[in-house]
C-alpha cells in the first residue's frame, strides 16, 4: 500500500506540472505575450465594428448582445492563458506585469461594453467607444515594440 499511495503522489504532482504552461527563454515568453495580445486586441476590434454598426442603426440588441459577450469572453479566455504562463526571468516578469495589466483594462473595457449592449443603453453602448479605443491603441503600442 506504501507504494500505490507514493504512487499516486507523485502521478498528481506530474499533472500539476504539466498543466502548467511554461516558457523557458525569453523568446518563446515573448512570443506567447504577442499572441496573447494580438488576441485581445482582435477582440477589442470586434467590438469596435459592432459599435459602428451600432452607430449606424444596423444591428438587433440580440446580434450586440451575443457579439460584445463573445469577444469579452474570447479576450478574457487569452489574457487568463497568459497570465497563467511562468515568465523565466526578471524582464518576462516585468513584461508580464505590464502586459497583464493592459490585458486586464482591454477586459473591463469589453466588459463595460457587453454590459450597456445588454441592458439597452444605447448612449452607454456608444461612450464604451472610447475605452476600446483607448485599449486598441495601447495594445498597438505594446505590439509595435514587441514584434
């Protein structure tokens, strides 16, 4: 039984440490960070369009309603796997920190946006413009320097 029980300890601590996802150079972090922010950042414009449809008088509360939580969970789904990535150094750790904060405000802006589409407020619907706008910007910026 000794055994079967060590056994099982180790199996458990294996799959603990394969799930987590690891970089170990700094390249192949960056890369990850790129994506991660590249993925967000397709998220923000999503939302982007479907505001300028919205502007437009194009689009059904469903439509926005369906859209704007897509792209809030899809985002939310990357900056979650970046986040959870060990950075192997002392400049990945300063990267990730930057980044994860742009990726947690990209977030909450698309947030803020599902929200006003959900709720019908078409005036609040419009003003989250201008946070998506500003997310897109610095997510440009991030991915201008890092590629």
């Amino acid at each position: 039984m000794g055994c079967s029980a060590g056994c099982a300890a180790a199996l458990s601590a294996l799959l603990l440490v394969g799930c987590t996802p690891t970089a170990r150079t700094r390249g192949p972090y960056e890369a990850k960070a790129v994506r991660a922010a590249e993925s967000v950042r397709s998220s923000v414009a999503s939302d982007l369009l479907v505001l300028a449809a919205v502007a437009r008088r194009n689009t059904t509360a469903a439509y926005v309603s369906v859209a704007t939580s897509r792209a809030e969970d899809d985002a939310a789904a990357a900056a979650s796997t970046f986040a959870s990535i060990q950075p192997p150094d002392d400049v990945t750790t300063r990267l990730r920190g930057g980044l994860t904060d742009l990726l947690d405000e990209a977030v909450s802006a698309l947030g803020e946006t599902r929200i006003a589409g959900r709720r019908g407020d078409h005036a609040a619907l419009l003003a989250s413009r201008d946070g998506l706008a500003d997310a897109a910007r610095r997510l440009d910026a991030f991915l201008r320097s890092h590629r």
